[in-house]
C-alpha cells in the first residue's frame, strides 16, 4: 500500500507567502518546501513532511529483519511536520550548549554521545532562545514515515541485498555504516575497524562522516540511515501490538524506562540500516555512535 496524500491545512512557508519570525531562510526546491533558523553563525534546514498514511514496520519476509520491526500496521499522520535535514551537528549542539561531548570532533560531523535526557536539556536551551520555533523529537512513527518518504522497501532507494555482515552494496550511495565509514577516513581518532567482518571496502579506521556527503531522500533529509543512531521520543516497546495509529510518540508512565533509536549507524551491521531497524536504549546512555535530530510539529 502506498503513503496517500492527505490534505493539509497546517501551516507552512508558502501557505501564506512569507516565513515565520524566527526564519533566517526559507524556499522550495526539488525536494519540497524548506525554512531554516540561524544562531549566531550557525544556520539549520528544516524540511516539510507532508501528512499522509504509510505502512509501518518490516515484512515478514524482509531479508535482516527483526522480531521486534512486526506487526506492520497503517499509521496516519493528518498532519505535516519540519524536521532537521540533518542530524544535529557538532556547530549547533555547542552553540546552544557551550560545550562539545563528541568523540569524533568537527563541527559538520553529528554530535554523537549525547543521551536522550542531554537532548532534552538541549531543546530547553534552544526553544528558550526561539520560543515559537518549538523544537522536539520525532515520534518513532513520524521518524519512520519521513524516512522512508513514501516509498516501502527496505532502504528508500529499493530492496537491500545482504551479503555479509558489513556489506551492503545498496547502502553505500546513502548511508555510512559498517561496510564503509572508514574509507578514506580523516581524523586520527578513528575506531579501529580492522577486524570487522565482512566489510563491503577494506578499512582500517572509522567513526562518524560529516553529514550531507550521502544522497538524501525523495524528501532532502541526509543521513536518515546511517552515520549515527537517532533518538526518538517514544518508549520501547518490544514490538507493535498495540502502538497507536496516528503517528503520535507512543509512551509509558515509569520514570527511566528505555527511549526508542533508529536509523543504523557508521559501526552498524548492515541489518541494522533498514528503515524499519528499531532499538532501544537506557534515556541516560552516551554512544559514540548516537545523536538526534529535532523535529516541529504544527500547532
């Protein structure tokens, strides 16, 4: 089933003809309408996500598939969304923050080794220098829809054919990930990769990429899959009985309880780089291979 246009009458930069307050850009091109904010030097795409219905999870018979990536179900978004091109960089966590945890530091690199509770005391910071930009993160299904951008195979450019643990030839046009992150790597801090299996390029030294290098999505986001892992807003939850239909972060009551991840990263498996690759991970966890990008919801 394909994701179906539904009409929309959330507000975006051409709805009415000029940008919101805090726009510092804003325009269409062939990927869609974008709008973008400056702080400082420091600028940040956002893309429109336009409502529709998708598919979410894996088919059963989805080659690297998990138990936890099933049932699929239809989830409904009747409304359109921004969301980061990219995932945060470097540049923009340390100048909302002051300060830089990454590992693989350069400033168009992703933070990476931020926890999901760090990201929150990040968006309390920005939100608080842009009150109505009202930045969050995506929920798992908003994640999802937008990576996938209407399309249903495994990776949105068609199926993925895994022929060893760290190769994927159909990955590489789009995604860094285990096969491929330490080709040509430049940074002296490089994890050593040389006894990864199965590498799709022989490599020696690999970590995060700066970001954009990959082609983007039929909606311009880079770096959906691959790069580093992103946090979600949702809970986990060891599969989809029972996760609503609306594409609204699906939540529990206890305090602590793991967050949603997905999107694979530069040290990940080849599996692990579906769109439909999900995890989980302790809300104060720091990896060297986990960020975010912030996603703004219409009111």
């Amino acid at each position: 089933m394909n994701a179906i246009p539904i009409i929309d009458t959330a507000w975006h930069p051409l709805a009415n003809g000029c940008p919101p307050d805090w726009a510092s850009g804003w325009g269409q091109d062939r990927y869609g309408i974008f709008v973008e904010f400056t702080l400082l030097e420091v600028t940040q795409r956002l893309r429109w996500i336009p409502p529709g219905r998708f598919l979410m999870g894996s088919p059963e018979n989805e080659p690297g598939r998990y138990d936890d990536e099933g049932p699929q179900h239809q989830v409904t978004l009747t409304q359109g969304f921004w969301l980061f091109d990219t995932p945060c960089t470097q540049a923009l966590w340390e100048t909302v923050m002051g300060e830089n945890p990454s590992h693989f530091k350069s400033p168009i690199r992703p933070v990476e080794r931020v926890s999901w509770d760090d990201v929150q005391k990040f968006l309390d910071q920005i939100n608080g220098r842009f009150p109505e930009l009202n930045l969050g993160l995506p929920s798992e299904a908003q994640w999802e829809y937008a990576c996938r951008a209407r399309t249903e195979t495994a990776i949105y450019t068609g199926e993925l054919a895994i022929l060893g643990q760290c190769n994927a030839p159909a990955l590489h046009p789009i995604a860094w990930y285990g096969g491929n992150s330490g080709v040509d790597f430049d940074l002296p801090e490089g994890e050593d990769s040389s006894s990864w299996p199965e590498k799709q390029y022989p490599h020696t030294r690999a970590g995060t990429r700066l970001v954009k290098l990959k082609r983007a999505n039929p909606w311009g986001l880079y770096d959906m899959l691959g790069n580093v892992l992103e946090w979600t807003q949702d809970h986990w939850h060891d599969d989809y009985r029972g996760a609503p239909t609306d594409g609204l972060a699906w939540e529990r009551t206890e305090a602590g309880a793991d967050r949603v991840i997905r999107g694979g990263s530069w040290d990940g498996d080849a599996r692990g780089v579906r769109a439909a690759s999900r995890g989980g991970s302790d809300p104060g966890h720091r990896l060297g291979g986990l960020g975010f990008r912030c996603a703004r919801v219409q009111a």
